[in-house]
C-alpha cells in the first residue's frame, strides 16, 4: 500500500466558475482519496454571479462529512478567499 497522508485540507476558490467546478471536483476526487484518510475539499464562492454556489451546494449535499462552502464577498483578489479557507479545515491546516 503507498503512502497516505493522515489528513489534507484542499480548498478550491472559485469566481464564477460554474462551467469547471464539476468537473474539476470530479477529477481532484478520486486522487484526493488515494492520498489521504481523512479529507475534506473546502469551496471558496468569491461572490460569483453565476450558478457556482448552486453547483457547490449540489457537490456538498453528495459529500457532507467532506464539502464545506465558504461564501465570501466579491473581491478582485485572492487574498480573502485564502483567508477565509485557512480558517475552516478541519485537519492540520495541509492545503
């Protein structure tokens, strides 16, 4: 058996991102899975106008020990996002 990590955090910030989250989930799931025990994917909505939060919210309902949804403000920069996803793992903080 290969190596696992105990725990990993990954967040993906998204800004109107409603034609890629789906599938981007799809492909960062299986691996995610592979690498880790305990996982968990932390979605950053950046306030998109679009269907993001929809999608997110359908991904979270499949996986709801696992998704969490951070809304946040628009903003033109990444930092706050970032910021905001340091706050919510709930592992050791490994992004």
């Amino acid at each position: 058996m290969a190596y696992q990590l105990q725990e990993l955090s990954v967040f993906l910030p998204c800004y109107n991102e409603e034609k890629n989250l789906e599938n981007t989930f799809n492909q960062i799931l299986p691996v995610i899975r592979d690498i880790a025990q305990k996982w968990e994917i932390i979605i950053v909505n950046d306030g998109s106008t679009d269907k993001t939060g929809e999608i997110a919210a359908k991904i979270a309902k499949k996986y709801p020990d696992n998704i969490k949804i951070v809304p946040t403000i628009p903003t033109a920069a990444m930092a706050p996002p970032l910021k905001a996803a340091s706050i919510m793992p709930n592992t050791n903080g490994l992004f």
